[in-house]
C-alpha cells in the first residue's frame, strides 16, 4: 500500500500548488457540492456489472459495494479526509475504498473504465438532479402567472408599443402572452433532456474496452434512457451543457422582459403595480423611495446566465472532438453557477408575482386618457362613415394631434372636433354622435369587444389562459414520468446492491 501512495501514473512529481489550487481544489470542491453520491451510484452500477459479466468475482464485488454502500450512507459528503494531491474526487474515494478493502479487492473497481467516461457519466447524473429541480420550479413559477392571469381578468390598462400608448389590453391578456413565450422556453428546456439522458459509462478513454461489459445495464441502472453509441462521443461531448445553457439563458430573457415591463410599470408615473414591502428596499436618505428591489436583481441574473453559455459555448469552440479538459473540466465550470442563478431568478420572480398590487383603476384613468382607444375611433368611422381606415387614420391622428395641442386628453374628444377635421379633410361630417365616440373611447369596452382568437376579451383570455393550464398540465405529467421512471432505475440499482452484499 505504501508503494501505491499518492502515486501518479508515470508522473514523478506532484501536482505545483498553483494546479492544487486553481484546478483540483476547485473541482473536489465543485464535486463535493453536488456529484458525492452520483460517484458513488456510478461505482455501483459499474461493479454490478463487471461482477453479472464474470469480470471480476461476486465476492470482490461484495466487499467493493459494502464499502460504497458505507461511504454513501454518510450523507452528501464524505466523513473521511480529502486529499488534493491526489488529484481529483474519484481517486479520493478509490483511496478510501483501498486502505478498507486492500488493492487486490478495492483495485478491481476501475476494470474496463476511465476516469474519462466516469466523469463523463457523473457530471450527467449531477446535472440531471438539478436540471429536474429546475424543471419543476419553473412550472411552479408559471402556475402562479396563471394564478395571477385568473384573478385579473378585470384590469383593463393600456398595451405599449416603443413604449408609446398602444391599445387597450387587459393585465391578464398581457400576462397571457408571458406565460406562452414562457411555455416555449419551458420546450426548450424539457426536450434538453433526450440529450442529456445519454449514458456515456463504458467509452472508456475514448476507445472503449475490450473487456465484455454490457453497458445496457449500467445505463438501465443510473437511469439514462440509453448508452450513447460512440466511445469518442462519450466522453468528447458536453453539447447538452451548451444546450441547457443556451435554452436557460432563452427563458431568462423572458424574465427579464417581464421583470423589465413590471418596473416601468411600479415607477409613481405609471402606478399601474406596486411589489409588496417583502420584495423592496428603501433609500437610506430618500424616504419617499420604494425600489422594487428582487425586479433589478432577476434582471441582472439573467445577464449572467446568458454570460454562463457564452463562457461554454466558446470553451469548445475549436477543440479537439474527444477528450480534453477545456471541454469536459472548463466548459461545464458554471454549469451548475447557471443553474443556481436560474433557480435564484425563478423563486425570486414567484415572490414578486404572489405579493404584486395592481392598482386597478390608476390603470383604467389612464388609459382613458391617453389616446390609447385612437385606433378603435377610427374604426368606429370605418364602420358608421363607410370610408377607408386610412382616411379613418389620418382624420383621427389629426385629431389626436389637436387635442394634445391644445392640452386636452382623449376622453374629451368630441362630435364637433371630429366633425371640424373630417370637413377639412374630406368636405363631410361623421354620422357617428357624442355617445358614439364615447363608446369607441372607452377602454373597457374597447378590450371587452375583442372576442377574435388571440383578443383581449375577458371570454377569449380566459379561454388562453385554459390552454396555457392544460400544457402546464402536460408538461407536469411528462416532468412526473421522467421523475419516476428515475426513481424505479435508482431502486432497483440499490436492490441489486444489497443483494450482492449479503449474498
């Protein structure tokens, strides 16, 4: 044993304390937070294996899984001492395994693997576990947008293009239109996992083994869908990092859009929303300030995480296809960095949504006011004056413009103004009277009207916020399936563990 100590291959001399610390200190670290017990249910897998294959004898696998199954049963970290000069993680815990077992026994785990494909296999497993957490947080996330959608039908405001006054909308129609960009982002991320649930455990190096595994079983045990069939590729791909990471930084965009109209919204000059107190700060010097504090912060997670794939995708850009460590140790570096961020933005952002204020009628006055209802106006004269929306368009945008001249707002449009710069214009006055311009001038009857696929209409919102419900519900049952059929693959794995240790 004292031979084999702290050994390196053909390397004579160990790691320089700038590698301890910037590469493999890091790295135990990273694996100790997260992959412990992934190591340990690949070690299981692979010796369940070798042992059904007649590679290495039932009773050397015995002693291997009672070992494994005593260091898995001290939690998510192992109680023993970790070593940096010895590398990394997995030699760590095969030192453990050697000094209980002796290296005749404990030295037969690592038959017809790599480090390479172990690692390869250990980082999907670790990044499956979190990636389903994630999963089910942001369907959490958009139940409480529908939630929030449901319980507002009722808040007509206006919509906003450039910024500008756009149409009467509804809050619930808006939120609508979130949560469907949201249930696209949330695609993206599901179908991550045909690429990410590949087992990569039996490419070896890169070149396989000639040993006669069956990686059909390790796969079935570690519950993968599959073993990827390409050594190379088993240990040279890491494209499901850039994928989630691309597919995360796509649903943090949305975020942030909805983060970004929430805050214009919450500023005094609009007054439409208001955070609750729990989700903002004070100035230290300002008392009048109420800063919606968790929106800019969800913003700024969101620059990270779009951050996070570009550092990934541009670690593999122009390298090698097969094993090297700016792919497979680098370019997953903020993986799990990303993952925590995303998981930050999506607790943060359900916070906000459940303790949000919406000031109703602030959001009725002003678009009562604001010149939003232009559009219906001239559709109005469409319909009663039998002319084209362009001539409807340009006898109401200079109405809009005499208005505004004059310091008026739009509630206060009137037959007599109308009828002055329809004569101007085409030498006729409008056939519609003052309660008829009210009528195209009303911002609840405006959205209320709405009633065509896609409309603002309370009926039809309802009707997209069912549909929005239903592929939630999907998406649910898909996300339970995949959790179960996880659940099954880990039970088995540990059936079969203890009947090799009492066998």
């Amino acid at each position: 044993m004292n031979e084999m100590e702290n050994r390196r291959g053909k390397i004579k001399n160990p790691p320089s304390a700038e590698v301890v610390r910037w590469i493999i200190q890091p790295g135990i670290e990273s694996d100790l937070d997260h992959a412990y017990q992934c190591y340990l249910d690949v070690n299981k897998a692979h010796v369940l294996m070798l042992a059904k294959q007649g590679i290495i004898k039932k009773k050397v696998a015995k002693e291997i899984l009672k070992v494994t199954d005593e260091m898995a049963n001290m939690g998510d970290k192992p109680t023993f001492p970790i070593d940096p000069s010895r590398e990394d993680t997995y030699f760590n815990l095969e030192h453990y395994l050697i000094t209980r077992t002796g290296l005749e026994i404990g030295g037969q785990q690592h038959t017809a693997r790599s480090r390479n494909d172990l690692i390869a296999t250990v980082t999907r497993l670790s990044t499956r576990k979190y990636y389903l957490f994630i999963c089910k947080l942001f369907n959490e996330m958009r139940q409480t947008l529908i939630d929030l959608a449901e319980n507002n039908t009722d808040a007509v405001m206006s919509g906003y293009t450039h910024l500008q006054p756009s149409e009467p909308i509804t809050f619930a129609h808006y939120c609508s239109a979130v949560l469907s960009a949201l249930e696209r982002d949330y695609r993206r991320i599901s179908a991550v996992y045909k690429s990410l649930n590949l087992s990569p455990l039996g490419g070896g190096s890169m070149g396989s083994t000639t040993f006669n595994i069956d990686r059909e079983m390790t796969s079935s045990l570690l519950g993968f869908d599959e073993p990827l069939d390409n050594s190379i590729d088993c240990v040279g791909s890491r494209d499901y990092a850039t994928e989630l990471l691309s597919a995360l930084a796509m649903a943090a965009n949305t975020f942030s859009r909805l983060c970004f109209d929430l805050y214009v919204w919450a500023t005094p000059d609009y007054g439409y929303v208001e955070v609750d107190d729990s989700s903002a700060v004070c100035s230290s010097i300002m008392p009048q300030k109420k800063n919606p504090w968790t929106l800019e912060h969800i913003k700024g997670k969101c620059a990270h995480i779009e951050g996070f794939f570009i550092s990934a995708f541009n670690a593999q850009k122009n390298t090698p296809y097969t094993h090297n460590q700016d792919v497979n140790g680098e370019s997953t570096y903020f993986l799990w960095t990303a993952m925590r961020e995303m998981q930050a933005s999506i607790e943060l952002l359900r916070s906000t949504l459940k303790g949000i204020t919406l000031h109703k009628d602030r959001m009725v006055q002003t678009a009562t006011g604001n010149f939003c209802t232009a559009t219906e106006l001239a559709n109005y004269l469409v319909r009663h004056d039998q002319i084209s929306f362009r001539a409807a368009h340009e006898i109401v945008a200079m109405v809009v413009d005499y208005m505004i001249t004059n310091n008026k707002k739009a509630n206060e449009i009137g037959k007599a103004v109308v009828d002055e710069i329809f004569m101007k214009l085409f030498n006729r006055k409008t056939t519609m009277s003052d309660h008829d311009i009210q009528m195209a001038l009303d911002p609840v009857l405006n959205a209320q009207s709405k009633k065509v696929l896609g409309g603002t209409a309370p009926e039809e919102v309802l009707r997209q916020l069912a549909r929005r419900q239903s592929k939630l519900a999907m998406d649910n049952e898909e996300l339970s399936q995949r959790q179960h059929a996880l659940q099954q693959a880990k039970e088995q794995l540990e059936s079969l563990v203890q009947i090799a240790i009492k066998d």
